[in-house]
C-alpha cells in the first residue's frame, strides 16, 4: 500500500508524544525548541500555500477558508515569537542531537511534497485529486490536521516549560497559549471536513514498472494499484493533452482497450481461484468482471477497421528511392513507427502481473490459461493476506477502468477527423475502387464511443460489487469514499463542458476578439489622427452618406 | 469456405511476391484478418478466452511496425472454426518468417521496426494455433 496523506499526519502526532518524555531532560531542551521551530515554520509554509490569509494569486482557485482560520495562522506565528524567545534564552547545548521532532518534521515535509506531486511545474493540474485539494472540506481537513499538530506541540511546551527557569518559563507558557488557541479555533473552522481526503496518495509518474521474477503477491497487489493510479492520471490528462506530447493514438487505444479486457478476464480467473469455498462473493463479481472483460474486448474490436492517421504507420509504402536520388542526398528516410504510448505498456503490465499472480511467474498470455496450473490457493491467500487485499486492488483497477472509459471519447471526438476506415460498411459508392481507406463514417465513431460508454456502465457496477463485497467480507475499502468525492466535482460520465457550452464559449472568444479587434482600430485611428492630414470633407464616408 | 481458402491462398502468394509492395500488403492484410478472427473466437465454445485475447493483441502490436497498404480491400473474416485460425495461423507463421528474410527489407526497411513485427506476428501464430481446447 502507498502512504496516504492521514498517514503522514499520524505520524507527525505520533513522533511529537514520542518526543514529550525527552523535554524533562535538561539536556534536550535546547534541540527540542529549535525543532519546534522548525516545525512551525513548515505549518506556516502549509498556510501559507494553501492560501488561507485570501491573498492569493490571481488565476488561483479563491481561498476556501473562513475567518477563523486568519487567526490560526496569526497564533502560529505569536507562538513562533515566543519560542524564539525561550530559544535565544537557551540555545541547544547538544549541537545536532537528535530527537523524535526531527521525524515529525520529515512526515509533515512528506506530506506537503504529497500535495505537490498532483500538480505540475507551472502548477497545472495532473490528477483529478488536484481538483479535490482545491475544494473547502479538503483545506479544512489540512486546517484540521494542523491543529492535531499544533494542539501535540502545545503540550510537549508545557511539558518543558516544568523544568526551565523562570524566564523561559514564561515564554514558554505563552507559547502554549498560543498554540492552543490556534487550535481551538482551527478546529472551529473545522465543520463539514472532508475527512476522505485523509486517504490522498501520492500522484504517480507515468513509468511503467516492470516485472520483477522474484516479485511477492503483495507486491503485486501493490504494482497493480500504482499502475491503477497511473491509469487514472492518464485518463485525467488525456483530453487536455498540449501538442508535441505523445498522445493516445488509434494505435494505442485498441490495445489499451484489449490489455483492460485481458486484466477483468484474469482477474474472474483470479477470484473463481481464492474464492472457491466462498461461492457467493464468486457468483455475484464473476460474472461482473466477465461482463466488463466483454465489454472492454468489444471496444477493441470497434477499432477493426480504422486507422489513425496521425501514426506515422499509418503511410503507405512508398516505391524506393532511385540511385541517383540516394547519389545526391535527397532521399528522406520513411517515418519511424511510434513506440506505444507509456498507457499501452503499464495496461500490458497491468494484465501480465494479474496473470502472473494466479499462474506463477514464468507465466505469458499466449501460452493461455491452461498450460499452468494455478498456485495452490492456500500459499496465494497466505501470501496476498486473504481474500479483503485482492477485492481492494480489483476495485481500483475498475476505478481507472471507469475514468479511462469516461476520457476516452472526449479523445476520440478531437481526433477524429485524422481517423481512416477501409470497412466496406460505409464505403462512399464514388470511391475509386483503387483507394482503400476513406475518412471514418460518423457512425464509426459514435458507435466507438457509444462501446467505450457501455464499458464505462459495466465497470461502474463492477466497483460497486466489488464495494459490497468487501464490505460483507469485513475489509470495508476506505479508498472509495475520496473517489466518491471526485465523482462529485469531477463525474466521469460528463465531459467538463458540454458540446453546446463549448460552442457557446467559442462564440463569446470570437465575439470578443472581434471586439478588440474594433477597440484596437477605433484606438489607433484616435492617436494617429493629429499626425494624419485632414482629410478633404468630400472624402469622409459621412459626407459621402449624409444620410447616416 | 472455399472461398475463404481462395483468399488465404490469394493472400499466401502476395506475400511470396518479390517486389515489395504486394507483400507489404499481404503481411498487414494477413495481420489484420488474424486479430478479428482471433477476436470473433474469444467467446467461443472450446476456446481459451485469454490466449486468443493475446493472439488479438499481438497481431495489432506487429501491424503497429507495417507500413498500411493504400488499395485493395479488407479479406472478408470467416467463422472461427478450427481449420480457419489454423490457416491463418500459418499465415502468420509464413508473414514472421518472410520478415526474418532478406526479402523482409521490401516489407519493412527499417531493421528494428521489422524485428519487432516479426517477434510480435511469432506470438501471433504461437497463441492462434493453440487457443482451442483439444477435443
């Protein structure tokens, strides 16, 4: 399992109490106080990005908090004052000793570089998760967790304040009564908190991984739901793809939409293997995962006959260059065929492992399901530790499924006038009989669309069975309830504007360009005209038209 | 049927063509038919779904690295039978070798893309010539 952003506050907590016992020895107050001030000075930072004192930036989401979280931050930094005090009174006697605070702040920077990795350098957003962060209940469940930390720190001050002199006793004191009003009223702030986003991972990059022989079971649960993770960024990013980056092609999308049926066929194969003596969990998600596998293969089949012109295989074969031509140089070697998108390879992966993990590791697709027999299912399930880990790694891998099914036809809408059919269906009855391929028949990609749409339904009652499941097996998934909330911002079965309000904004772009364009003209005419000779009145059009 | 044995047959002999424009044809028709007919037989009473899903995918991963034709048209697919994913399966067989040869350089100049056509075209024929259960 990867660690998840509650974690990392959990941790935090946890290292400060670790720390409490040290702040009776004399020795470690010093080191102590200048790793509290570390630590605030993180939480400041964390304030600070998070927009909450209402300056932000312009183009940046609006400051979700209330007011009350304007105060936290002004006791954060009182309580920073007074600890500088206390710290200046006593500097750290033991140069670089280290204590518990030094992990707390290591888990609260992990936390914060955690948020980062779902933006990208200029801040753009890479996963749906970005979206979420931007929400008010998430920034008060930061606001929250804060307070956790500085309510721990507050009493780890007291703690110190017991055995110091009078001086620093005082500034100590003081530092904790700042520290706990901020949290009194950050948690004030702290209604409707979105408590999911405490199950935030990391973003993931887009590196496949790849298999290693001597990989455990739980490692691959653990590969499969980063590469479900990579999906899903993948799915994010897919419509919103800026040119020259590698993009899905017609190339890749049918193998992506084979390797996702390959891993649902698997995965039944998977769960008929660990679930034998449980055969209700079997009969309610066998047949789902048969059915999205199905589902998944039909869109691949819709690619049959189409050809994406934007893949540089997609050129004929041209007759070779004479010797003449080759003589002087010019010959232009043939374009190079594109390596598949990284997609292609982690959903590839994706269905290796999950074969791997039922059949052994020297297992291969093409070698079928029955050359191999299966790992005796006792070793499997003492390996995976039960049955509750393989539900929770099925369930996000339909999760990516569903997103890649809902970004897809948005995709495929923008590409689809580079797509090429030869299919008989819809051939033009003027075509010359010597030319193969034509531009794809609307139909074609409605129908596509429409199959990427059914995939996108079978997945959706897949993850819901695959919840109930684990459920009625006591292994609850935490996960679902932040990707119910990202269903809520960002619904996958929507695309982010609706063709009408597209062409709507494309009116108001160009209604307004028009406008600048006038303004502009109007402003030049405005200066320039002192410089320009008077016209002659009968060259005027209002002297032309004196009518108007 | 018999139609469908002209048309592997017409297929078969492009492929021996010299020149390399037929043959370049020939190979991605040939690639072309074996994944939708692997893809018609993945349901199929008899057939293991997993191997004929990889037959699918490798014949559309090695026409990924083939130049696509510019005339003709598409060979019609038969029913999946047994004797039809044989045929066509040596076809592939026949297209792995052809691209392995020094003829292979009309179908493909480009070295690497044409060894990657022809390991993905050998899994082809690996999985489609075994992906039904014995009777």
């Amino acid at each position: 399992m990867s660690v998840e952003l509650g974690q990392l506050f959990d941790a935090a907590v946890e290292h400060i109490r670790r720390a409490r016992p040290l702040a009776s020895d004399d020795g470690y107050t010093g080191a102590l106080l200048a790793s509290t001030l570390d630590i605030l000075i993180q939480l400041d930072i964390y304030s600070r990005e998070l927009n909450w004192d209402g300056a932000g930036e312009e183009g940046e989401p609006p400051a979700a908090m209330e007011e009350a979280t304007v105060h936290l931050r002004s006791h954060l930094i009182e309580a920073t004052n007074y600890l500088h005090i206390a710290s200046r009174l006593k500097p750290p006697a033991t140069a670089g000793a280290t204590t518990p605070l030094h992990d707390a702040l290591a888990a609260l920077a992990a936390s914060r570089d955690l948020l980062h990795t779902h933006r990208g350098p200029d801040r753009q957003l890479l996963t749906p998760y970005a979206l979420l962060l931007t929400q008010a209940g998430s920034q008060k469940y930061l606001a929250l967790r804060i307070t956790d930390v500085t309510w721990e720190l507050g009493r780890l001050a007291t703690d110190m304040a017991e055995r110091s002199d009078p001086a620093q006793v005082e500034a100590l004191q003081s530092a904790r009564r700042e520290l706990d009003q901020a949290t009194v009223l950050g948690r004030a702030a702290t209604r409707d908190t979105y408590h999911e986003t405490g199950s935030l991972p990391a973003a993931p990059d887009t590196r496949p991984i790849p298999f290693v022989p001597a990989e455990p079971p739980a490692k691959t649960l653990t590969h499969l739901e980063n590469a479900s993770e990579q999906l899903l960024r993948i799915a994010f990013a897919a419509a919103r793809t800026p040119t020259g980056e590698p993009r899905l092609t017609g190339f890749d999308l049918p193998q992506l939409a084979r390797s996702l049926a390959l891993t649902r066929l698997l995965s039944a194969q998977l769960l008929q293997h660990i679930s034998a003596n449980s055969p209700d969990t079997q009969l309610a998600l066998h047949a789902e995962l048969q059915t999205s596998a199905r589902r998944w293969n039909t869109v691949a089949e819709a690619w049959h006959h189409l050809v994406d012109l934007n893949d540089p295989s997609a050129r004929p074969l041209l007759p070779r260059y004479d010797y003449l031509t080759r003589q002087r140089s010019q010959a232009v070697p043939p374009p190079q065929p594109l390596t598949p998108h990284p997609a292609c390879e982690i959903a590839a992966t994706q269905a290796l492992r999950t074969g791997r993990l039922l059949y052994g590791p020297d297992w291969q697709p093409h070698a079928g399901s029955r050359t191999h027999p299966p790992r005796p299912r006792a070793s499997l399930l003492a390996d995976t530790e039960g049955a509750g880990p393989v539900l929770h790694t099925l369930y996000r891998m339909s999760m990516a499924g569903r997103h890649l099914a809902a970004a897809i036809p948005a995709l495929i809408e923008k590409a689809a006038h580079s797509l090429v059919t030869d299919s008989i269906e819809h051939r033009p009855p003027k075509l010359p009989t010597t030319m193969r391929f034509y531009p794809a028949h609307h139909r074609q990609i409605e129908q596509i669309n429409e199959e990427y749409r059914a995939a996108g339904v079978a997945e959706g009652t897949l993850c819901t069975k695959l919840l109930h499941q684990a459920q009625a097996a006591g292994r609850p998934i935490a996960r679902a309830r932040l990707d119910a909330a990202i269903t809520e911002i960002y619904p996958p079965d929507r695309p982010a504007l609706s063709a009408q309000q597209e062409k709507i904004l494309e009116r108001i772009i160009a209604d307004i360009e028009r406008r600048t364009e006038h303004f502009t003209s109007a402003v030049q005419r405005a200066v320039h005209q002192p410089q320009n000779p008077p016209h002659p009145h009968n060259h005027t059009p209002a002297a032309r038209h004196p009518g108007r | 049927m018999a139609d469908m044995g002209d048309a592997l047959d017409v297929l078969a002999d492009q492929l021996r063509n010299e020149y390399g424009q037929e043959a370049a044809a020939a190979a991605w028709d040939i690639l072309n038919l074996g994944e939708r007919l692997a893809d018609a037989a993945v349901w199929q009473y008899g057939v293991d779904s997993v191997q004929a899903m990889a037959a699918a995918q490798s014949c559309r991963e090695a026409r990924r690295y083939l130049l696509s034709p510019a005339s003709g048209r598409p060979v019609q697919a038969p029913q999946p039978s047994r004797a039809a994913t044989g045929s066509c399966a040596r076809l592939l067989d026949h297209v792995a070798r052809v691209l392995q040869s020094p003829s292979g350089v009309g179908i493909q100049p480009d070295a690497t893309a044409r060894q990657s056509a022809a390991a993905h075209a050998t899994t082809a024929h690996q999985a489609l010539s075994a992906m039904w259960r014995t009777p």
